[in-house]
C-alpha cells in the first residue's frame, strides 16, 4: 500500500511472466466498493485495461463473486487498486490463476474468410456488431452473437455452440456460472488486409450465466452479466430472438 499526499491509497501489485506475449487474471473473488478503481497496465504503460469499479461486481461484500480481466500485452504487468480515502471498506482482490499468453490467442484467418471491413462486408456494418470473441478461462476462445426476446426489452442473450463451454465444464443445470469468461467486441482488423493489426478496439464485458445447453446439438444460450452499451463507437446489435 503507499499512502498518497491527499490521504487516498494505492496498491500495486507486479506480476512477471518471462517471454509472454500477454498476461491475463481470473479472481475467484473480486469485489470494488463506491468509489474505489482498478487498473490491469503493462510495465511500460503501452496498453492498460479498466478502470474496473463497483459497476462491475457481480455479487456483494459478503457473496463476493468471481471475475475475468482480459488480456494485457506484454510479460511485465502491474495491477493496482486506488481508493480515495473517504473509502472506508477494503477491496476484495482474490487472484485464482494467471494466464501466460505463449502464442497469439486468435490465429491467422483461413484463406476462405473474408475480412469484414473488405468491400464484401459493406452491407454488414451493423450485424458486425453482435459479434464477439469469447475468452473462456483465459486461454479458450470461440465466437458467437447477440439475440434478445420476442418482448424487445433488450435482454443481452448470446447465442453460441456448447463445444465452446467444455474447458470450464459448466452447463446450465449443475454450474451455469461463467465468472471466468469474457466477451471481446468489435475484433476486427481495421482494413481489407488480412495481416493488418487487430483488433483495433478494446471492448471487453465479463461473465456470463448458461440459461440452456445441449451437447448432442451443439448450443448454449448465455445471459451476459455486462452489457456492452458503454462504449461510444459501439453501439450492439441483435441479431435475432
């Protein structure tokens, strides 16, 4: 803890993993009173995440919940919580395992697959947006899209295929929690090229609870616990109900 000049704290944590490309954390407990900010940075302040506040809990002070930070680039990552000192009750920062990138997460697309921001997806600009990468305990990724329900009143349902779910072994009767998994809107390249840079934007929403599942189909119905309506060049899309 270091004690700032206006009486408001700080904690720092740094966590090295040699040669990683990047640096993600699952916390199987993770709870921010009013008023308090945490922040997920590389070392050299190249590329940072949060800040994560009270608006992210998913439980309360006393059934604290579990959570996932998506991916920091990089081998050297600094977490740190500030609290204002008119902040009398402390954190709950519980880290469960840490996620050692040794590759890229998302490979190369197939020869096939045609960029969405090519001339052919034109007429997709708004569909796009359903869209998004799944992270599943940190190193399993799948993709899937936005629905909602017949009564349109914006309920963020995510449609998906089971296979998806088999890492963390959850189905929607004996562990429909997804506390270790997030959501990665807007991946896309920023051009035609397929070895463009991407994504060029940094969306994340965290969690998720399994409403239905079937293996012999292959489905799962997700109901998200973060909507992503708080981003200014995102606006989400449904694509069905």
């Amino acid at each position: 803890w270091y004690e700032l000049p206006n009486g408001d704290k700080l904690w720092q944590l740094n966590v090295i993993c040699p040669n990683a490309l990047s640096v993600n954390f699952c916390y199987d407990k993770f709870w921010i009173p009013e008023g308090g900010k945490f922040f997920v940075y590389s070392k050299d302040k190249k590329h940072s995440i949060g800040a994560f506040t009270s608006k992210n809990n998913k439980g309360d002070s006393v059934n604290v919940r579990g959570f996932a930070t998506g991916l920091v680039y990089g081998s050297d990552v600094i977490l740190e919580y500030y609290q204002p000192k008119e902040v009398t009750c402390n954190a709950v920062i519980s880290i469960d395992f840490i996620v050692h990138g040794y590759r890229n997460i998302i490979g190369s697309s197939g020869q096939c697959q045609v960029n969405v921001n090519c001339s052919e997806g034109h007429n997709w600009q708004n569909e796009k947006n359903a869209v998004a990468v799944i992270i599943v305990e940190g190193n399993s990724t799948c993709s899937g899209s936005l629905i909602t329900t017949t009564n349109l009143n914006e309920d963020f349902l995510f449609l998906t295929a089971d296979h998806c779910l088999n890492r963390s072994r959850k189905d929607a009767v004996n562990d429909p929690n997804l506390d270790y998994t997030f959501f990665w809107w807007k991946f896309e390249a920023p051009g035609c090229d397929s070895n463009s840079i991407f994504p060029i934007t940094y969306h994340i929403t965290s969690g998720a609870t399994i409403l239905a599942n079937n293996h012999q189909s292959d489905f799962a119905l997700l109901r998200l616990r973060e909507k992503p309506i708080n981003y200014s060049d995102f606006t989400p899309f449904f694509l069905g109900w």
